[in-house]
C-alpha cells in the first residue's frame, strides 16, 4: 500500500510513524522510536492499537550516535513488507526567517537549511542528518521539511523584534516561536469542532515536556511564548522559561561558568527538574509529597496564569482557551488550577466534563470556551506531505 514515513530525529531518539494513503486519507499504521541513543538504546515499534510489534535493546556501543540509530532504523523498516514509500515528510525545528510554509526538499534547501543550524544547534543538526542520508540512499524518494516555527511567521514585526540595535534582527536575532505544527494541527480540530470560537481571539497551552503558548485571531498566530530559541516563555520540563538574561551574564561573567555548562543547565537541569531537585516529568510531581515538588507545579501554574494574562493582552481579549500535549490533555488537576487562575477573564469550569478528560470543558456560562483538543504533529506532517507530493505529481 502507498505510504508516508514521518520522520523526528533528535539528539537521544528518533521518532518515526507510517501512516498509509488511500484515495487522499492517511491512516496511522505504525509509531516507533529508537531512544536512548548512545546511552541504552532501544528500539521499539507498535501497530496503530498500540500491539507491539517489535522492541529490541542493543548494547551503548551498538547505537552510540545518530548515524548508527538511522541505519538500524532503516534496516527495521525495510524488512516491513506491504509499504509502498511515496514520500519522507521531517520535522525540522527551524525554517529561519524565510519559511513560512512546509517545502519539498533539494540540495539547495538542505544547505539553506544547514545555516539555521546557529539558531538550533541543539536540534537542527540532527533533524537535518535523516534528510541527507535519505537523499543518498533513495534519491527518487521526495522529502518534505516541514518546520516548529512556520505557523508564527505571520507575527506583525511588533511581535517579534527584541529591543535590540536593527543590525542584530537583520542576522536573525529576532522571536520565532516553536510548536508550530502542534498549534497548526489543534487550531485546525478546533475550527472543526468549534468555528464559532477558531474564528475568535484564542489561546492555545501546548503543556508537554517542552511547554508553550500561541495566541491566535482567526486561526492564524499572532504572539508565542517562546522566542529566538525554545527556552523562553513557560517553565519546562527541564527548561526554566523566562529568565533574566542577567541571570546567564552573571553566571558567565562573575560565577566562570563556561557556556557549555550553562547551555546544559538551562536545556537539561533547570526547569520542574532543577526547581523540585525530584523529577521533570509532572506524573511524578503531582504523585510526590514532597513539598519542593508542590512549589514546582505552584510555580508551573502560576507562570502559565502570567503568560495568559500577557497573551490575552497581544489578543485585546479572549473567547477560548485550548489546552493540548502531555500534561494539557491528561491532568485534569493542573487545567483545573490553571483555569482558576483565570476566573478574573470569566472563565468558569465544568469540573466533571474536566475530570471525565471532555472535549469541551467550560460551563455555559464562562466568558471564555475552555477546550481540551490532543494534538497529533505526525499527523500534520504527513498530512503536508502528501498534499505537497500530490501537487507537485
Ligand atoms: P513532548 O513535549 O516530549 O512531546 P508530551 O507532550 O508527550 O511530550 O508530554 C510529556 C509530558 O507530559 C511528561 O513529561 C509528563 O510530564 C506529562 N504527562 C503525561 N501524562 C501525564 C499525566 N497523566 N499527568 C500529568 N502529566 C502528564
């Protein structure tokens, strides 16, 4: 059968998904990922009702790089039988300032895309090497790029310049803003399930392990919580958010911290993790009795409440409030205490269609809808890939 391979490669896992196409509709028919690359590598598959269909772990020095993971990877998925490969569609974190919109990819958009590496060095490289390799190994097979900051680039120039010298926003120091594809997929469920409301001034909390949010007039982004890079905004996972950047001159400057150190402070050891010394995953927070796990999820939500409040302001007001990924989709606890904090825009929640995980979680009466709506990226990029592969044929 005709099929789409989507592809998110990252420095520890690689993520993969088959979705099949029949007369124009995807259906998911395999999610896997190797993770624990370099560390304790293990790859596992499942079918689209979560069988497993495969889960093997390999020895540290056996997948100790990216490289190693793409061809074992590779391997596993050539011995699938019954998959026809139309197309690669990638998640590729930065489109730079240039693209607004997911692209086929040649040789001359890889090394444009190569330069973006500056502004993602984390992320772009990695997400990039699939691409390249893919290129050699099946040069007739398109690839697609489909890009985390794409949906915000119809910010107006207000939004997303630092009050910094022209001269650096011209080299591409400027906000971007990430979790694109998530707000592309939730934005368009929700104008499925509530157009009255897509059409409004809305805001959607994409609450994962990464965590961010996207103010949206009419579907389209308008201001994000993250900026230049995918640490600012809300406290993460592993991620502190907002930070002074005196914060990282007097860490630099008077503490000799070298920039390394810092880089990994700031992407691995900050965040719920640094702040409760106990875990970053909210599971553990929210089952944990220790009081500096309180403070954390206490300071979670109170940075969310603030970043509402900054948001609603970029909006002129706020009709519905979209809650998706990890955390937004399954804790009902946390929307509850965010959703309290909200009571002063006149939102008021309907504590049993939140506890029973509903789509709509809000009293008829709020002034503003609260929305629960999962997210699906895979789903989104395969779905760009297709319709890109299907003009282009
Ligand atoms: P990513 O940002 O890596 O894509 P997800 O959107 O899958 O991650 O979110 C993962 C996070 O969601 C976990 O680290 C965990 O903190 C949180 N999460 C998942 N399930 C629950 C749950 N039932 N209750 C609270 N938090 C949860």
């Amino acid at each position: 059968m005709d099929a789409i391979l989507v592809v998110n490669a990252g420095s520890s896992s690689l993520k993969f998904q088959i979705f099949t196409v029949s007369q124009g509709k995807l259906t998911r028919q395999i999610r896997g990922q190797l993770d624990g690359i370099g560390q304790r590598p293990r790859l596992r598959a499942f079918d689209a009702k979560g069988t497993s269909l495969f889960d093997l772990t390999f020895q540290r020095e056996e997948v100790p790089d990216l490289p190693a993971a793409i061809d074992r990877t590779r391997t596993w998925l050539r011995s699938l039988e019954g998959f026809n490969l139309l197309a690669i569609g990638h998640r590729v974190v930065h489109g730079g300032p240039d693209y607004a919109a997911p692209t086929i990819i040649d040789h001359a958009l890889l090394d444009k895309l190569a330069t973006y590496a500056e502004l993602a060095p984390l992320h772009q490289p990695n997400n990039l090497l699939p691409i390249r390799l893919a290129m050699e190994i099946n040069p007739d097979v398109p690839q697609v790029a489909c890009f985390d900051t794409a949906f915000h680039r119809d910010h107006p120039d207000l939004a997303d310049f630092y009050a910094l010298p022209l001269a650096f926003h011209r080299e591409g120091i400027r906000r971007y803003g990430f979790h694109g594809l998530s707000y592309e997929y939730v934005a368009g469920r929700l104008r499925q399930i509530a157009p009255q409301h897509a059409a409004g001034r809305v805001i959607i909390a994409h609450l994962g392990s990464g965590a961010s949010m996207c103010a949206l007039l009419d579907g389209h982004s308008v201001e994000s919580t993250m900026g230049f890079t995918a640490l600012d905004g809300l406290p993460m996972g592993t991620r502190p958010g907002q930070l002074d950047p005196g914060v990282v001159l007097h860490l630099i400057m008077q503490k000799g911290m070298p920039a390394e150190a810092v880089s990994k402070l700031l992407y691995h050891e900050a965040g719920l993790k640094g702040l409760s010394g106990i875990s970053n995953d909210m599971r553990d927070l929210l089952a944990s009795k220790d009081p500096r796990a309180a403070f954390a999820i206490d300071h979670f939500v109170y940075r969310c409440a603030l970043n509402i409040g900054s948001l609603t302001a970029a909006l002129g007001g706020l009709d519905a409030f979209v809650f998706t990924a990890g955390i937004g989709e399954n804790a009902p606890e946390l929307r509850e205490r965010i959703v309290h904090r909200m009571e002063w825009l006149g939102a008021a929640l309907d504590p049993e269609a939140n506890r029973a995980g509903s789509s709509l979680i809000s009293t008829p009466t709020s002034r503003v809808a609260l929305y629960v709506v999962p997210t699906d990226e895979e789903l989104m990029i395969a779905g760009h890939t297709l319709r890109l592969i299907t003009a282009t044929h």
